[in-house]
C-alpha cells in the first residue's frame, strides 16, 4: 500500500487571526475554519479535554494545505520558537514566490524577520529564511531567469 497524497501540515499558533494573516500575505488561501473537540479528537492527539479553533489555507494552486490550530484546552505548551534552523524535527516551510523582495515588504508589518540574509544559489534562486508565527521558518525562493 502506498501513499496517496500529502492532506496537509499542521502547525500549533498562539495567535490564530494573526497566523493565519500572515499566510494569506504569503499568498495562500483561506479555506475552512472551524473548532475541534469531543472525545474523539481527545483519542487522536492523546490529550483530554481537547477544544481548538483552526483555520485551513491552501496554496493557490490547490496542491498544498496547512492547518492553523489554536489550543483552548488544554493550553498548548511552549516550545522554542528561537530555535536555529539545524535544530532536530520540522524545521522550516518552503514557498516559491514571484517576487522576493515584495513579499519580505508585505509580511515584515506581519513580524517576519530574516533569519540569515537573502542569497543567490547557482544563479538559479534567490533565497531567504524568515521567521514567521511560532517561529516557524519560512523558506522563500523566487527563480531566476
């Protein structure tokens, strides 16, 4: 048996209304939103109580989803949200852009923040890492020629 596709990514934020405010400047699409809760939700993530608000977004394109929740209960713990990007588990999120610089403007009112600088690989792509909601990193390229 065999996978037959990627559903989505889920990414635990504090402040749900600005994620999601965030990743629609990005340029992905608000889809459904809704709140989680019941038993049936506690025995999926092994917690008690479970009670989330979430937001889907797409990509433009329809091929990627990611899931935005927000943990009323219980609180959702901290985590580090300065971690380096060689840190161990998920580590970053990779978006193709039209416009590099554009896209820094419109999200740094968002608190994005360059984790490195912005950089030429191969005359192929300019790329960047920003830290955007729960510190995620955010990995941008725009193709070149």
């Amino acid at each position: 048996m065999a996978i037959k596709r990627m559903e989505h990514i889920g990414i635990v934020v504090e402040d749900l209304p600005a994620a999601t405010e965030f990743f629609v400047e990005l340029g992905l699409e608000r889809g459904g939103e809704g709140q989680v809760e019941g038993a049936w939700a506690d025995r999926i993530v092994g917690l008690e109580g479970v009670m989330s608000d979430l937001v889907m977004l797409k990509s433009p394109d329809g091929r990627a989803e990611i899931e935005l929740v927000k943990f009323l209960s219980p609180p959702a713990r901290d985590g580090e949200p300065g971690a380096p990007s060689n840190t161990l588990g998920l580590r970053h999120l990779s978006f193709t852009v039209d416009n590099l610089d554009d896209v820094l403007a419109r999200l740094e009112p968002h608190g994005a923040e360059l984790v490195g600088e912005v950089a030429t690989y191969r005359d192929i792509y300019r790329l960047c890492y920003i830290r955007g909601p729960a510190g995620i990193i955010v990995e941008l390229a725009e193709e070149l020629g």
